[in-house]
C-alpha cells in the first residue's frame, strides 16, 4: 500500500473513508432488502467501490453486516448513555425512553436493524443478547444512583426484565400493533418501568 498523502489525505484516512462508504451502503441494503438481501456485489455497487476495496475493510458479507449492526448499536446506546442520570428517577426514565423511541422514528433503519429484522445470524443473536445485557445493566446503575434507596433486591434481574419488555412493546409499535405517538410509547415504557422498579 502506498504510504504517500493523495489530494491530502492519507492512505488510512482513505481505508477509512471507503470502510464509511461500505458501511453506509450496508446499512442501506440490509434496511431495504434484509439480512439474507444484502449481497458484496450490492454494497460495492451501492457504494460506488470495488470488490478490491470490500475486502480491504472485511473478510465477507456477514463481517460488513455485523460491523453495520455494532454501528447501529453504539449509536443508539450513545445516545443512551448520553441521558445524565440525576434527579427524579421516573423523569431519568421518561427522558430514556423517549431518547430512543424518537431515534427509532427518526431513522426506520435503525429500528428494522436493532430490533425487528430475524437475520437467523448466530453472531448477530449473541451481539444482540449482548446489547440486551450491557443496557440493562446501564438501566441498573442508573436507578442505583438515582434512587439508592428504592432499588429492588435482584436490581439487575428488574433492569434485564424491564428492558426485555420495553423491546417487545418497541417491536409490536414498529410492526404497527400499537399506533402510538412516540411520546406516548415512551410515556408507557416509563409507567411500566416505573412500577416493576417500585420508582
């Protein structure tokens, strides 16, 4: 590879840039088509890239897929962890949710991706198990400092239990089976969490 600066970028800056392209084109394609859609030839043609510079950045299309989901992923619990978590716990979860569910309305991508698409993927239900486990236990520690002395016994099996059900309700309202507003979705996460945590 050369080392040399083109139009003023580096070689990394342009591996870096061309990875985006493919990832954007990925994010694209699996929204639209679904896991099983998505093809190397589709992305290089949606990017505008060869397949030279596809296997540059990933080994296969699963590789590209998954780094598309660890996207989608940190995204959204950025923005999650990104909510302080001081003051009234029901306001601290009321913001919470209403942070997601209008991320998820703002881009259907994401919302097909994080949660409704069945791509039959073992990586992909391990990272998602795994994105399950790492909020709930964000979900706990909040709780923890925001109301140390409410929190229930098994504080991190309610947080897992809470966010599991907040899932199935974020997936019937985007399979259109709840036609709530977003705010009043995030208004109903609250109510139950809320109660399941004693807040």
């Amino acid at each position: 590879m050369s080392t040399r600066a083109y139009r003023g970028r580096s070689p990394e800056q342009r591996v870096a840039e061309r990875r985006g392209r493919l990832l954007a084109a990925g994010l694209d394609l699996w929204s639209e088509l679904g896991w099983s859609g998505v093809s190397v030839r589709g992305v290089c043609a949606r990017s505008g890239l060869t397949d030279r510079y596809f296997y540059e950045s990933f080994d296969d299309r699963d590789a590209l897929l998954l780094a598309v989901f660890d996207q989608v992923r940190d995204e959204l619990t950025g923005r999650l962890l990104a909510v302080p978590f001081t003051g009234e716990p029901r306001a601290v979860m009321r913001t919470m949710f209403t942070v997601l569910v209008t991320a998820l309305a703002d881009d259907p991508r994401y919302a097909r991706i994080a949660f409704t698409e069945p791509a039959g993927c073992p990586a992909l239900e391990i990272r998602r198990h795994d994105a399950l486990l790492a909020v709930a236990e964000s979900v706990a520690e909040g709780v923890r400092s925001a109301a140390p002395e409410e929190n229930p016994r098994d504080l991190h099996g309610t947080a897992l239990f809470c966010v599991g059900g907040v899932g199935g309700l974020i997936s019937a309202w985007l399979a259109g089976r709840r036609p709530e507003a977003p705010e009043e979705l995030a208004e109903r996460c609250t109510d139950l969490c809320a109660r399941v945590f004693g807040v």
